[in-house]
C-alpha cells in the first residue's frame, strides 16, 4: 500500500539540506507519496529508513535501460498523465524496423538509412536511436546474423521473435550491447524467453491485448527474477493500441498497480500517412518505445518534432545561452543584431542571417527564455538589460561601427537604448522573415 507524505517524512533525516531540490524533507516527502520523485533523491536516509520505503515509495512506473554506453537510453518512470501537471521525463525511444530476410545489399541500405536519420531543431540533434530486429524469417541462424549486423550500427537494439530459442541465441550473440529482447510468441514460451531474459540480464517485453494477461505476465517474469520489463499490446489497430497506452498508465499512476507499471512499446505498422500519424499519437500518448517501418526523413522529422515538443518543460521555455554569437565569419564592420535568448526566437534569427549569407553578429538578450514581445511586455528586454549585454560579451571590442539592429517590434525603446548604451540605433524589421531583405539592402546602404 503506498505511504503518505508524512509516513514518509519520518523516515527522513529532517535535515532540510535542500540537496534534494526541495527546500525541506517534507517537501520531499510529499513527492515521493505523488510518484514524482524516488528516494534516490535523498542522500542522507540511512538504510534503515531506505529499506523501510523502498517498495512503497519506488515510483509507479519502472525505469527500464537500454543498450550500452553511448547508445543507452532509459524509458519509463513517468510521473504524470498530463504534461502540464510537471512534465514528461524519458523521451521515448522510436526504433525502425529491420526484416531479418533483408539480403545482404537490401540489409546494409537500410542500416546506412537509418544511421541517416539525424536532424537539427533549434540548436539540438534530433535522431533515431534505436533499430528493432523482426524475426520474420523464423530461422535462428538469420536472425542471430542480422542481429549482429544492426549491432554495428551503434544504435540501441529491440530485438522481436516468436521463438523464445532463437531470442536467446541472437540476444547472446549482440548481449554486450544490452538489447531488449521482445516475446512474441505463444503463451507455453514465455518461461523460456523469461529464463534467457534472466540468464542474459536483459531487458523483456512481454504482449499481449489483454490487461488481466499483461499483469499476469509480468507478475510471472518477476517471480522468474526479471525486473527489468517493457509490455506492448502487440501490432494492434491504433485505436486498441492507445487504449492500452492510456489504461496501463492509468492504472500505474493512479491506482499505484505495480503489475502494470511498465513502460510500453507501440508498433505503427506501414510507411503511409496513417502510420505516421499513428506514431506520432503514440508518442504523445505515454509510448515508450515506437517502432516504425518507414526511413523516409519527411516522416521522422515528424515523429522526431512531436517528441521534442512534448518532452520539454511546459514550466520552462527553451532557451538558448545568452551571449554573442558569430555568423559567417563577421569581421568589425559587421552589423549586431539584438534579440532574446528563447530558442525560437534566436533560431528564426540565426537562420535568416544565414540564408542571407551577410556576416553577422547576433547578441542574444537573458530574458530567461521569453520572446521579444513577451520580454518587453515584461521590462526583461529593455534598453539596461541590452546595455548589460553589451557589456558583458565585450561587443565594443568586436564591432567597430558601434551599432545594434533591434526587432523593428520593439522600435519604441531605441530612443533610450541609445541613451543608456551610447550606441547607434538601427529599426530592423519586425518578423524574422526580413532579415534577407535588411541586410542585403538597407543595412548595406
């Protein structure tokens, strides 16, 4: 049965050490009674106080590792069902398919496209990160081969079968890379398929369409000593399959149902626009892992944005560093552009001047992540705060016209931007989108 914050509490030093992230133990103790937060968090609870709440205080759903070294990646553990309530922790993993009868040319295209699917967005590399290795062949000899062949790859690995010998032996061959071994076969299997999990030390995924045979299943491979456990409904129809998203982490969060507090793995079967969509529905609805059969980029760029934008902070916009930033190699007479450091402020800049191929300099502004009219609104982006700017990158060193270009939104602070700072003033345009024309013109006349 789970704990109250104040059974809790009195396990805890009471230190108020903040070490946590909490102000007080108590604080503390209230998160770890939501699931929002596990013992580790506390440095100092002794390991009486530890054994006491370890079970009950162990958050609602399990924390699962995948591969190894660089190529790991950790799924579950989730504390909310709405991103709102705090925020989603563990990116969900999105794996591509890889048929095991793929000839050798066929095989090596398809491992070099998905090495390909890697993508900027506003300052940070968006990728695939995983490959899921199909059994589909049913033969042991392909899948162990075409299993090591993906362990080349350097990507974390998902490896599906319908036969509990043959994920044994292809989880043996690539077990230094720490895949997920996924059973997929029928119910007489699954000791065997646990026995090699437990022998292996790897993770397992155990399917099934039915909730009452899922929590069986994992309560099972818990007795046969694997902890590590992903649960999947399977290649269901999209509607089932988040149906089963939504209940299974229902019932984790809210009813604190330990059977069914386990990360889940989705399939979006197909490379048309319903499977696209489907992925993507998947990922906002609690997946933790997606594996997908197309390569094409337009289609991953998707899945890939959905994630990232689902996975931030809702509490904390993403920002860029502030400071000066150098664009095409800007020389002294370079004109400085002034804008925010929310990301997507900076980024709608920085790629404008880009395309404008002008060297530039762009000084972005601490507004603790607001955009330029949020920021000003809010007397963050003002003529003290750019002059602190100025001062603190030492841009009078750098530009010798001493000149700033501001958003042409915010025109009304130039008169006194030029007062406090003693530099020139220059109205730029007043979306992003002029840019090109600004500098490539006016800025040059």
């Amino acid at each position: 049965m789970a704990l109250t914050g104040l059974a809790i509490y009195k396990h805890l030093p009471k230190t108020n050490c903040k070490e946590c992230g909490m102000p007080t133990c108590l604080a503390f103790a209230m998160k770890v009674a939501a699931g929002q937060a596990g013992l580790d968090g506390c440095p100092h609870i002794d390991e009486k106080g530890r054994s006491a709440l370890a079970e009950a205080s162990a958050p609602p759903q399990r924390l699962v590792t995948i591969g190894d070294a660089e190529a790991a990646i950790q799924i579950g553990q989730e504390t909310v069902l709405y991103r709102h309530d705090e925020k989603f922790h563990h990116p969900c993993g999105i794996a591509v398919r890889l048929d095991d009868t793929l000839d050798d040319a066929a095989l090596e295209a398809r491992l070099a496209a998905i090495k390909k699917l890697a993508f900027e967005r506003m300052g940070r590399t968006m990728a695939v990160e995983m490959v899921a290795v199909d059994n589909t062949s049913g033969k042991k000899e392909s899948f162990e081969a075409c299993a090591r062949r993906a362990d080349r790859a350097g990507k974390a690995l998902v490896l599906i079968s319908k036969s509990a010998e043959n994920l044994a032996a292809a989880g043996k061959a690539v077990a230094g890379s720490k895949p997920l071994l996924y059973y997929a076969g029928e119910a007489g299997g699954l000791g065997a398929a646990i026995g090699a999990a437990k022998e292996l030390g790897l993770p397992l995924v155990l399917e099934s369409g039915s909730l009452d045979a899922i929590a069986d299943m994992t309560e099972k491979a818990r007795e046969g000593g694997v902890q590590d456990i992903v649960i999947s409904p399977g290649r269901a129809a999209a509607k089932d399959a988040l149906e089963f998203l939504t209940k299974t982490r229902r019932a984790a969060l809210k009813k604190k149902f330990r059977q069914l507090g386990y990360p889940v793995l989705a399939f979006a079967p197909g490379e048309d626009d319903g499977a696209i969509a489907a992925a993507c529905w998947y990922i906002l609805k609690y997946a933790g892992i997606v594996v997908v059969d197309t390569v094409d980029p337009s289609a991953i760029v998707a899945m890939l944005v959905t994630r990232f934008n689902v996975y931030t902070d809702p509490q904390k916009p993403v920002q860029v560093e502030a400071k000066l930033y150098e664009i095409n190699e800007p020389g002294p007479e370079a004109p400085l552009l002034v804008t925010t450091n929310f990301a997507l402020s900076y980024y709608s800049v920085e790629s404008e001047v880009e395309a404008s191929r002008v060297p530039s300099r762009i000084l972005a502004v601490d507004t603790e992540g607001t955009s330029v009219l949020t920021a000003w609104a809010a007397d963050k982006f003002n003529p003290e705060t750019i002059t602190k700017a100025l001062a603190d990158t030492g841009a009078a060193e750098k530009v010798k016209h001493h000149k700033v270009v501001i958003p042409g939104l915010v025109a009304v602070i130039s008169g006194n931007l030029e007062e406090e700072s003693g530099w020139g003033v220059e109205v730029g345009p007043k979306e992003a989108v002029g840019i090109v024309s600004y500098l490539t013109s006016r800025w040059k006349k």
